[in-house]
C-alpha cells in the first residue's frame, strides 16, 4: 500500500528473532525447570510459525485475478493473518494458562535460575531489535496518528500481527524476567507460576485485539479514513468533475477498488464524456498506486 511500511521487512526481523530465542529458552527450560520459560519457549515457536504462515499469506496475496476471484486474491492475508491471531490465543494464550495453573498448584523451587536470567535478558535484547524493526514500518504508515489509532485504522492485518505479537513477546519475557528473579529473592515458586499465568493472560488480550481488528478486513473495510479523504480531495480537485457525489473504497489486501459516482462538466457529448472519465481515471491511479480497480457513475444533468 503506498504509504505503507514494508510489511515483509518486519516479518523477517520476528521470525529471526523469535527462531534464536526459542531455542535459547528452551535450553533454559531445560536447565531450570521455570514454567514460565516453558511458556515462553511455546509462545516463540508460535511466533515462528506464525511468521511463516504471514509470509505464505503475503505470496498468496500476490496471485493475479482469475476468473474464479475477478478482483484478485488481495484478502488472502486477512485470513491467514486471523489464523494467526487464533493461534496465538490458543498456543501461546491458553497453553501458558494451563502451565501457570497447574505450577500453581504443584509449585516446583527453581534449578539454576541464572540460565533463566541470561536467556531472557539475552530474549529481550533480541525482542527490541525486531520490536525497533516493527516500529520503523509501523510509523512510515502511521504518519501523525498515534500508535493505538494506526491500529485501530490501519488495513495492514499482517503488519497489525506483527506489531501485536512483538509487543506481547517482549512485555511476555519481561514477566517472565520478574517472576524467575522474584520466585529466586524470596525463595517462593509460586511466583514463577504467577508470571506465567500473566503472561498468558497478555497473549490473550493481545489476540483478541488482533482478531478483532482483522475480522472487520476480512468482512470488508474501506481504505483507511485519512487515504480515503486523499482520494475524495483529489477528485475534487480534477477540472473534468463538477461535483463529487459519493466515493466508495473496499481495501482488497495491499490493492484496493474504488468506486466513484460524480457530476462530470463535459454533459453533452459522450465520446468527451467517456475522454474525462478515462483522464481521471488514469490520474487517480498514477496518484494512488495501490487503486487497481475503479468504476467511474457519471451523473449528468443532460441523463446521458
């Protein structure tokens, strides 16, 4: 989308990120017996796959249109990128709820704490680097707005996951950082199992935020509402258009179609009609790269 940050870029900082860290957690898991490091070793394999399906999504996106889907397989991202939202409610959410209960009620002492430590110290310093990479994508498409309204308004679903699940990743090993070291200064385990039940309870959160943003893509949103006033005003401002009446948008993954009914001034001639149409039509699309699809209603006063 233009104006948008380079989804694929932040993508590959997570997984790469998320790849080193489950593998670092997991020898401490090992090593330690903390429940909430295996919650953590769970929730970034996650992560892994959830990259990948993002990744597979954005390809499938690409596919040119067929006659089966005339308007392209755009909205291929907006599904995967749902799936994913699931998973990390169920896999990451409701698998660290589990363990922190059931730690809760057979609390076990720590084993070598320290590995704990220096695993997620090292998690966290990694988690920023991709978290730092999501943010340089995430506000060259916010612009002005602030963080919580570009995601609120933002037709990114995969950059939307992204920005969700690096923000639960390091907000998860920073609890998990302070329940090993509380558990470790007060010598009482359960504290271990409180990390994990909250990291388990931020996933959740943190999902359902998510999937609720992605379901209104996947049902079919307009483009974002500071793109769609660019649009209108551009037509406003084309001489060929008297009056623009109504202008519809339906953002298609990274494409979008725009439907547009106006008053053209040329109203007598249909041949010098249909010229104007054609002007705009070009100078909309050379405007906004990302419109593929428009559908141009003149409406004349001569009824045409």
């Amino acid at each position: 989308m233009a104006g948008g940050g380079d989804s694929t870029r932040a993508i590959l900082f997570a997984l790469g990120a998320n790849f080193a860290i489950a593998v670092a957690k997991g020898v401490a898991a090992f090593f330690t017996g903390s429940s909430a490091m295996l919650a953590e070793t769970v929730h970034s394999l996650a992560d892994c796959g959830n990259q990948l399906l993002l990744l597979l999504g954005l390809r499938q996106a690409k596919r040119p249109p067929s006659p089966d889907y005339p308007l392209g397989y755009g909205k291929a991202i907006y599904f995967w990128s749902f799936l994913v939202a699931v998973m990390l409610f169920t896999v990451g959410g409701m698998f660290s709820l589990y363990e922190g209960i059931h730690k809760l009620q057979h609390p076990e002492p720590l084993k070598q704490w320290w590995w704990a430590a220096g695993v997620l110290t090292f998690g966290i310093a990694a988690e920023a680097v991709s978290m730092r990479a999501c943010l340089v994508e995430v506000n060259k498409a916010r612009g002005s707005r602030s963080l919580w309204q570009w995601f609120r308004e933002s037709r990114q679903a995969e950059l939307v996951v992204i920005f969700g699940e690096d923000l639960a990743a390091l907000l998860g090993l920073v609890f998990a950082l302070a329940a090993v070291m509380t558990a470790v200064i007060t010598g009482n385990p359960i504290w271990d199992a409180i990390g994990t039940i909250a990291i388990g309870a931020l996933l959740i959160v943190v999902a359902v935020f998510v999937a609720i943003e992605v379901k209104a893509m996947l049902i079919g949103q307009s483009v974002d509402p500071a793109r769609q006033q660019q649009i209108r005003d551009f037509l406003n401002g084309r001489p060929e258009i008297a009056q623009v009446i109504s202008v519809i948008t339906l953002q298609l993954g990274n494409e979008v179609m725009v439907s547009v009914q106006a008053r053209m001034r040329e109203e007598h001639s249909v041949p010098a009609l249909t010229d104007q149409i054609n002007v705009v039509e070009r100078a909309m699309k050379q405007a906004f790269p990302e419109v593929r699809w428009s559908f141009f209603e003149p409406d004349t006063k001569a009824g045409l």
